[in-house]
C-alpha cells in the first residue's frame, strides 16, 4: 500500500538508461554501417572504363541541352529525397549518446548509488581471484590471504581502528571463501546474492514522488494518454494507410485498380496507340493527389505537351509537367506488370513503347528515331531527304556532311553532338537464343528450362556483323558447377547500363533493356517483364564505320574483339509433359531509346 | 451474335486509327 | 437506374451508367427489337431461308463477276453479302452458322481486296479473321503480304514468324520471310 519512492534518484536513471540504449544502440550500428557501405561499392559505381567512357561521352550532350528549369527541378526533387548529414536520424544519435553521457556522469556522482553498489558481495574480487578459477585456486587465495589478514596473525602496531577493518576484512574472506565452497553457504548467495542470506531489499517506484503523488502526476497521466491515446495510434495509422494505399509496385492502389478496370474491359478491337496509354496514365491517383486542382483532361494535356515539346510559359504548369512526367516511370511499370498479369501483348508492348516517348519527349511517329537525336530539325527533315530514313542506320549510310543537310543541322559543333549521340545508342542483335537446363544436353520433359539469348551491342554506325561470323566457341556456356547452381551470375558480372541521353526527362536516368515472354499460339504473355539492368557497351567505342568497311574480312574484323552479350531469362513454368516443340516470341526492349529492338521466335524442343 | 456484330463495325475506325498512326 | 420506353420498347439506363451495363442495355435492346420484329411466331435458332437466300445469291454474283474478271463489282457485291448477313440475320439465330458463313465470305474478299491493291482493308479483314480465332498460316502468309504492301515491315515479320511456328516448312512463308529480311535490312541501313 504504501511505495517507497525514487527520492534519492537511485533507480529512475537506470530505466532512461536502458530506454536510451535499446534505441541508440541499434540505430548508431545502421547509421555506421550505411555510412562505411555507402562509400564503398555502391549500386551507383562503375570501373568498366568502356561504359564510362561512354557514359562521359552522353552526359557531355545531355548536360549541354537540358534546360535550366529542369536543372533547377532536379535540385528540388533531389533535395526532397537526399540523405544528408543533418537529418533526423543522425541528429537523434548524437543527442541521445549526449544524454547517455549525462545519465552515466550523474550516476556516478550520486553518493547512494555508489554506497548501493558497493554493498554488492563479490566474493572473487574479496578473493582477488578471476571468475574462472578452480577450487584449487580458491583455496590457495584463502589461505595466502588468511595469512594476511587472520585476527591472531596481525601485527601488534596497529590501532584499534586499523584492526577493526583488518577483521572486518577477514570475515569477509571467509564469507567469501565459503559462499564458492560451502554448499549451504553457495546456495544461499547464488540465490540471494549474499552467503548471509536474504539481505534487505526495497520495492519502489523508480520515479522521484512528486511526480506520482504530488504536483507532477497529473502531468504523468496526462503524458501517458497523449502518448497511447494519441501518439501512438496516429503514427500507427499512418503507416498503415501508407502501406495499405500503394501496391508492391509503388503506384496507388487506386491507378493499379484503374488499369486493371481498363484491362478486365479491353476489347480486342481496339487499337492500342500511345494516345491510349496516355489517356490511361491521365487517370492515376498520384496526379490528382499531386494537383487536386487539375482535372483528367489537364493531365492528359500536360502529358501531350512534353511529348511534343511544347514551351509552357507558366512556370507552375511547367513544374507540375516535370513532376507528372517523372511520376511516369513508375505509373508505366505498374502498368506493364499489370498487362503481363493480364497476358495482354498488345498493351505491354505499346507500353513500352510509351515508356521511350515519354523519356525522349518524342510522339510515336514513324521517323521517332531521328526526332530523338539532338538539334534536329524537324521541319528541314521532313521537306528534304529523297530517301526515306527512319532508322538511325539508314542515316549513317551517309556521309556527315549529307546527314548535316538531312537533319537540317549547319552548325558543326551541334552535328558532332548529334553524331555522338546517334552512335552511342545501343542497336540489339541476335546471336543466338536457346532453352537451355543447366546440367542436360536437352530440354527433358517437365524440366525447369531458363532462356539463353546472345546479343552483339553494336552502334548504328557500324557495319552489320551476321551472326555466322562468330564462332560456336564464343557463344558456348561455361559447364562448371558453378554455373549449374546458378546460371544467372553470369548477367551480375556486366556492368551497370549508363546514364541515357534524354535531356527533356526531369530526373536522372539509367537505361534499361525490358523483356517479355509469350507464347506463338495463342499470342499471349506469358509471365511478368523481366528487367536487365546490366550489359556492356564495349563495342560502342570500337570504330567500325560502315561508311569505310565495305567488306568484312580477316584484316578488319576479328569475333575475339567483339564483347557477346547474355540475357538470361528464367521461366515462370515447367517445360510441358509431352515432347514436342513450343513456340515462344520473345521480346527485349530498351526503355529509353528508340532503337532496333529484338522480336523474335524461339522454339523449345521438349524431348524425351 | 452481338460481339461478332461489334467486332465488324469497328472495322471503320480502325482502319482511320491506322491511317493516322501510319 | 433503368426505364422503359413503352413506345420504343427499348431501356436506357440514368445516372452513372458503366461501359460493361452500355453493352448489355444496348444487346438487350437488339434482342428485343428483332424479337418484335419476328413475324413467325414459331420462331427457332435455324437460320432464315429467305435472308439465306438474299446473301447466297449476292455472294455468287460476286463470284461470277470475279470469274469474269470483273473484280471491283466482285469485290463490291461480296461486300454487301456480308452486310447483309450482318443487318437481315436475326440476333438468336445459331451463332455457329453466322460465325462460319461470315469467315467464308471474308476469305473471299479479303483475296479480292489484296488483288485489286486495297491493302488497309484486307488487313482489317484479316484481323477480324485472326480475333475469331483462325489463327491459321494462309491468314499470316496474307497478313505478312499486305503489311508489306503497307510498308509496316516489322510488323510483318512479327505476323510471318508466327506463321512459320504454326507451320515451320511452308514454302510461301519462308519465301515472305526472305522478303522481310532483305527490306528490313535496307531499311536499317
């Protein structure tokens, strides 16, 4: 009924302490962590010197043509997201080891803390002996220290005082000695921590009184029904809503129940067009919660408006255009996942599409592929060229200064720009593409078969290479154990595809090759887009123009010098059950540019 | 009988979405 | 909300009306029109003689006009024989029959189509085809022809690979996608 109170603030330092600890400890071991990880071997680095020689190359261009504005939307949007020095968690850390400092420094201080600990019986620092040690040990400690301090054996010299405290100090080396050998003596400090027994122990509130009795308890209880009435049901709420509102993917699960709306009433005698997909991403919840005062059509507006590259002369609608745009990216791969869920081709595919418009700023024309290039103008380009060019390797079958009048571009400074950039976009090309089982020869009924597909990386600029020209050797897999346990490692050891070129994007960008897997039967999707982040873009840099190869040879070109590039796809399902041959139509995309992509078929020949 | 129907008219429109795209 | 129009005999829905409610309003109302319509009141699914007989001997002018050599008014009657399956055949009628006899006539123009050069059409027909499910290899080696024609020359190749994975050795679509090939390498210098 009546508690003792912490009046000598012998116990309530204890409890911060421990509250302290339990949070700065763990928190201080993951800040220190991120920091060391953070500066070593990050996602961020690369030392493949080719790719960034490229890379170099690219952001030289995009760094001389993106706009100011976007300039100065990419220091606000980084600035939201940056992990700086001064924020929250750092500064927690060290007020909270400060305080720790504090509490430690104040314990020390305070006289009944100190008396309280020195009142704890520890027989092996009485005995001076280590924890470890044996009865042996004990035993001689005893007995070199009775020597010492045995009432009979003290010298005659000393005072009464001084001979007081020698006694006191041998009692306490028996009791010692006899808490670690006698058995009753054992079982009583084991269990009471003292060989006399029970000793005097106090129950209490480790809290001063006035603040349970007094003047402070209102404020107590107060503090505690904020804390659990309020406080804490409110970050509680909050996170829980956070989570429940945005799907696996990232986007809203109003945006992700919109596509899926869309997809459950797609008729198949619709046509897919970017404008449809556009008109589908003007509906996501993202944008209205961004801007609760645009309506549907605005969006859409603002939309159309990047992709033709329109001048916004207010500098709100021009900030609201980079936000919604760069919201794209996740809003589009929501999209594609949820196409692929719904084995729609024809509306993964047109994303995809989408995906490059949006990044290049470039509306689906037929000759997208020049529009993406800088400088170009578009109004020359469409009166002139008596030749048809649509591809970029259409238009390096002519010479420079032809290209200079076909993209209507006079200034040599701007046409050195576009070349480079023109041929430092990555063209895809099949080597070979197989199903391949690590360990078999073949693909064995309802076996766990994984796509192989060879690709060369090579410039527009350079001369078509047919894929008999390299050898089988080239193409073969490694048979080792460690490619069977694992035969995707092998798409790790390539490097990080670098920065794009697209200098109307708000944000940053790495490109990205997509991948989509559906079967020649039905036409159907297959399983979820797998993503490859990692390729190298070695044979960029090598010079190979086919402006001065007219043939290809031993003397110009040697397959050992061209880097073979791997994408492995895993399959979402066995191989079938009965032998025969499968047809698949593989897709392998990039994201950013607009460039020849892969579409092709490959047979899976299931035997016995 | 509809859905076929539906299929068969919608043959004007695509062809002036292809028109446009092409 | 629903209401009926006594006078039309037709429902319309009010308020917010989902696209998916649209087209059952709009086949409930097809029904009903051809329902009323109907003068014989021992109606079944077998189909009309008499519309039978219009569209046969719309589509056989058309085929003799084609013998003849007279392709665009060959061309043009087959056209409206498939009209007319589509305006006279009642909604109840077997869907099996209306399904084989409207994929007969297409073949029909479709080829009619590619001769006479009118590429975009064929195409559309040729999809119509592919969505009611005769994914077939003479649909993809004419689809593979017309997008050529139209100079869509990946989406050729799409359409003349997926012929050869249904028929792996057929000589026309081999013969395409040789085609595709040397013109896709032009155009991509």
């Amino acid at each position: 009924q009546s508690y003792e109170y912490d009046e000598s603030s012998e116990t309530w330092p204890f409890f911060v302490l421990t509250l302290l600890l339990m949070v700065l400890i763990p928190l201080t071991i993951l800040q220190v962590h991120k920091l060391l990880l953070g500066k070593s071997g990050g996602v961020d680095d690369t030392d493949d010197p080719d790719q960034n020689l490229i890379q170099k190359q690219l952001e030289n261009v995009n760094d001389a043509l993106v706009s100011r504005d976007v300039l100065r939307f990419r220091q606000v949007f980084d600035r939201k997201g940056k992990r700086g020095i001064l924020n929250v968690k750092n500064v927690v850390i060290v007020v909270g080891w400060f305080l720790v400092a504090s509490i430690v420094q104040r314990v020390m201080n305070n006289d009944a803390i100190v008396e309280a600990a020195t009142g704890l019986f520890d027989p092996y620092s009485i005995l001076s002996v280590s924890i470890n040690a044996n009865d042996r040990e004990i035993k001689s400690a005893y007995r070199k220290l009775s020597v010492k301090f045995h009432p009979d054996k003290l010298s005659k010299d000393l005072s009464p005082e001084e001979r007081t405290v020698m006694e006191e100090a041998y009692v306490q080396i028996t009791k010692a000695y006899e808490a670690l050998t006698d058995e009753l003596t054992k079982e009583n400090f084991l269990r009471y921590g003292h060989p006399d027994g029970p000793q005097n122990t106090t129950h209490g509130i480790a809290l001063p009184r006035f603040l349970v009795d007094g003047v402070g308890s209102p404020l107590v209880v107060l503090f505690y029904v904020a804390l659990l009435g309020v406080i804490l049901p409110y970050f509680v709420s909050k996170w829980w809503s956070k989570t429940q509102l945005h799907t696996k993917k990232g986007i809203h699960v109003k945006t992700a129940s919109y596509f899926v709306d869309r997809l459950i009433n797609y008729k198949p005698s619709e046509v897919v067009t970017v404008d449809l997909i556009i008109n589908w991403l003007s509906h996501a919840e993202e944008f209205k919660i961004f801007y609760p005062e645009f309506k549907q059509s605005d969006f859409e507006g603002l939309l159309h408006d990047h992709l033709n590259r329109r001048e916004e002369p207010d500098k709100a609608r021009r900030y609201a255009r980079y936000r919604i745009v760069a919201k794209c990216h996740s809003l589009l791969h929501g999209l594609l996942d949820i196409s692929c869920g719904f084995r729609n081709t024809d509306i993964a595919n047109m994303t995809l599409e989408t995906f490059k418009c949006i990044v290049q700023a470039v509306p689906h024309s037929p000759y997208r592929q020049i529009f993406q290039l800088p400088h170009v103008d578009r109004k020359k380009f469409s009166e002139g060229s008596i030749d048809e060019v649509c591809t970029l390797g259409k238009l390096f079958t002519y010479e420079d200064a032809k290209i200079s009048k076909i993209l209507g571009i006079s200034d040599e400074k701007n046409l050195k720009e576009t070349l480079t950039v023109a041929s430092n976009i990555p063209n895809l090309k099949l080597l070979k593409a197989e199903f391949l089982v690590p360990g078999e020869p073949q693909v064995t009924l309802a076996s766990t078969p994984h796509l192989s597909i060879k690709l060369l990386i090579r410039s527009a600029k350079h001369k078509a290479i047919p894929a008999e020209n390299f050898p089988q050797e080239m193409m073969e897999e490694p048979q080792d154990f460690e490619f069977q346990k694992d035969p995707f490692a092998v798409m790790l050891k390539e490097p990080l595809l670098p920065y794009s070129y697209a200098p109307f994007f708000p944000t940053k960008r790495r490109d990205g090759i997509c991948c989509l897997v559906g079967l020649q039967k039905d036409g159907k999707l297959l399983q979820t887009p797998v993503t490859i982040q990692r390729l190298s873009l070695k044979n960029l840099t090598k010079d190979f123009d086919k402006r001065q190869i007219k043939e290809l040879n031993n003397d110009n070109f040697k397959p050992e010098d061209w880097e073979i590039g791997t994408i492995k796809i895993p399959l979402g399902q066995p191989a079938p059950n009965e032998t025969g041959d499968v047809f698949f139509r593989v897709i392998v995309k990039s994201t950013d540019y607009f460039t020849s992509d892969l579409d092709f078929t490959v047979a899976m020949q299931v035997r016995d | 009988n509809q859905a076929l129907s539906r299929r068969y008219n919608s043959i004007l429109k695509r062809k002036e979405i292809c028109i446009k795209e092409w | 909300t629903l209401q009926y129009d006594i006078n039309t005999k037709k429902i319309s829905g009010s308020g917010t009306v989902l696209e998916s409610q649209e087209i059952n309003i709009a086949q409930i109302n097809a029904l009903t029109q051809s329902l009323v319509a109907e003068s014989n009141p021992n109606f079944t699914p077998q189909p009309h003689d008499d519309s039978t007989k219009l569209i046969k001997n719309l589509f056989e002018s058309g085929l003799k006009n084609a013998k003849q050599n007279r392709l665009p008014e060959a061309l043009k009657n087959i056209t409206l024989a498939i009209e007319m399956a589509q305006r006279k055949r009642a909604p109840w009628e077997a869907f099996a029959v209306q399904l084989q006899e409207m994929q007969f006539m297409l073949r029909h123009k479709i080829d009619l189509s590619l001769v006479q050069g009118k590429y975009l059409d064929a195409l559309q027909d040729l999809d119509m085809l592919l969505n009611t499910g005769l994914v077939q290899p003479e649909i993809m080696i004419r689809k593979t022809d017309a997008l050529l024609k139209l100079g869509q020359l990946d989406q050729a190749r799409i359409d003349c690979e997926r012929g050869l994975s249904l028929q792996p050795q057929n000589v026309k679509l081999k013969a395409l996608m040789l085609e595709c090939t040397r013109r896709l390498a032009n155009y991509n210098g």
